[in-house]
C-alpha cells in the first residue's frame, strides 16, 4: 500500500486517540459537562472505513461518534468546544458529545437514541437515489442496535430499494454493562445480512487495513450497483461505556480488557509500518507531538470560545 495512505491512517487514529484522552482529562477537571462516551481502542473501525470515502459521500454515527467526525475532516478544535458546550462548537455547544453534526463535511451526527441513526441512514441512500446521485451513506451502530426494530426495518428498506447505504455495526461485544451473547441468539451480526438478501461480512476491527480493504469493496458495490452491505467490524472498548463508568469491573474481567489491549489498533499498524521502515521512530514521534499540540490548542480555543447566549436557547430546536 501506498506510504502516504498508510501514515494518513496513523495519523488519523493517534488524532482521535490524543483527542478523546484529551477530552477525558477535562472531563476530569469538569470543564465538560452531561455525557462523554470513549471510543479509545475502537479507532481502526471508524478510521478505516471513512478513509476510502469521497467528500461528497455522507457518514451518519450513533453517540461514540467523536472518531468519525474527526476522520471526516471536522476541525478537532470545534470538537473540543462542543465538548465544553460552547459556542463556536461543532453543533454551537447545545449538542454535546452525543450530538456533533457538520454539514460541510456531510457528517449527519451523532445519534443518543440507541439505533435512531439507522432510518435516518436508510432515509439518506433513498434521497442519494431519488436525486440521480452515486454517493454512499456510511450507518455506524452498535451491537446494541441490532436488537431494535429499526434495525430489521432499514435493512429490509435498504436491499429491496437497492439503496447505496453500508450498514457498520461495531461489535465491541456490550451495550452498556451487557454482553452481546445475553440479549442475542446469533452473535455473528453479519450473518443477519442473509435475511434481507444482501451481502454480510465480518471483518478484524481492530486491523484498520482490513477494514479499509472490506469498506472499499462494499463502497463500490454500493457506488456502482445500488447494493447495501452489513459489515460487522469486530471491535473493543479499552474504557468504560463512559466516563460514569470507569472501571468497567462487573461485567468483564480485568483479564479480558488487557487481552484486547494486545491489539490496539495503533500499535499495531505503527508495529507494522516500524518493521516495513515506512515510518522511522523520528518520524512517529514527530507525528505525536505535532497531534499533542493541535490537542493544546484545540483546548485554548474551547476555553476562550463563549457560552451559547439566551437567544440561541430555542433556535435549531426541532419540535
Ligand atoms: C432507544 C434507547 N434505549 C436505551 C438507551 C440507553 N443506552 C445508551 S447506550 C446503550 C447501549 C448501546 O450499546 P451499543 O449499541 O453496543 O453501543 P456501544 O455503547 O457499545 O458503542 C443503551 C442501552 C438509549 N440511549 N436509547
Ligand atoms: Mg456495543
């Protein structure tokens, strides 16, 4: 592959992985508010698949969505002021962690509803089709979507319409506090694709390369030929559901996080790329500090940023 593809994928999951421990530390000092849902661990997932879109393609996520925003293109210093619920935040700081939106970038949220983003997914490759274009919508979910109705819905919706729309779940084996093999009696999610007659696959994710390889396939296929896909990447959260949790003792053992850890995402494409001399250990730690201090800025801007005034209390309210 290509070193310049290879160093942006680098790039781009030490970006959100500095960012969310970023985001982490000022949650500790409170300067953020409400939720904060980590995605740290699960970058390859996101990384990979939004890396092979085109500008003009859409991304729609569920609310441990601050990875595919940043890999959107969003601006990590309007991330970290939505996070601080300011006002030249990525959604005038009224969102939140949960709720990032850029339609610039054609990044259609953050989603706090369990599984809400799946129509909506569904209703954007019906309008992609119905005004004659060959963009993609890429639906991120998680495994706790796959038990709402919505699910069965759009994916029925999707293969029958032929709508260009990738259906990702990222398998990070919970929701909330409960394993995935208590609440589903097939915990292969992509074979469910079966049922609505389009194709599955399951793919490592924490292998951002094999992600980028089964994303750019199912991309293709959506592109040219009007062919949804259930791609079911195979993740883990090294953090808690969130912040509220931090130890995430009770329902998985010690044992199993620091087994996952062997494979963080980064560390092994930085293994990979160390060993195949595409990138020297000069090179990655320049990488690093130039991201820490991207990070430090994007914390000045929030902190001088104001709140949203009182006026802006009931403007973009959907009621
Ligand atoms: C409709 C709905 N039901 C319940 C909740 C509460 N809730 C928030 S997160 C969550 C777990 C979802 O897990 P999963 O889809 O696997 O995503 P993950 O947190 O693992 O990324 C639940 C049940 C919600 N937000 N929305
Ligand atoms: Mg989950």
């Amino acid at each position: 592959m290509d070193k310049k593809v290879m160093v942006d994928l680098l790039y781009q999951m030490l970006l959100i992985r500095r960012f969310e421990e970023k985001a982490a530390e000022m949650y500790a000092q409170g300067k953020i508010g409400g939720f904060l849902h980590l995605g740290v661990g699960m970058e390859a997932s996101c990384v990979g698949a939004i890396s092979v879109l085109r500008p003009d393609d859409y991304v729609i996520a569920g609310y441990r969505e601050h990875g595919h925003c940043l890999v959107r293109g969003s601006d990590p210093r309007l991330a970290m002021a939505e996070l601080f619920g300011r006002m030249d935040g990525l959604s005038k700081g009224k969102g939140g962690s949960m709720h990032f939106f850029d339609k610039e970038r054609n990044f259609l949220g953050g989603t706090g509803i369990v599984g809400g983003q799946l129509p909506i997914g569904t209703g954007v490759g019906f309008a992609i089709n119905y005004r004659g274009g060959d963009q993609v919508c890429l639906c991120f979910f998680g495994d706790g979507s796959v038990a709402q109705g919505v699910f069965h819905e759009s994916l029925n919706m999707a293969a029958l319409w032929k709508l260009p729309v990738l259906y990702i779940c990222e398998n990070n084996l919970y929701a909330m506090g409960t394993a995935l093999s208590r609440t589903q009696s097939v915990t292969d999610i992509y074979k469910k694709a079966e049922a609505y007659g389009m194709p599955g696959e399951q793919v490592d994710g924490m292998d951002v390369l094999a992600v980028r390889e089964a994303v750019t396939r199912a991309v293709e296929r959506a592109r040219r030929e009007k062919i949804p896909t259930l791609i079911e990447t195979r993740t883990y959260r090294f953090r808690g559901h969130s912040m509220r949790d931090p130890a995430a003792a009770l329902y998985r053992t010690r044992e199993e996080v620091e087994e996952w850890k062997k494979s963080d995402p980064i560390v092994q494409l930085w293994d990979r790329m160390s060993r195949d001399g595409t990138v020297s250990d000069a090179e990655y730690k320049e990488m690093d500090k130039e991201i820490s201090q991207v990070m430090e800025e994007a914390v000045r801007f929030a902190e001088a940023s104001p709140e949203p005034p009182l006026e802006e209390l009931l403007t973009d309210v959907h009621v």
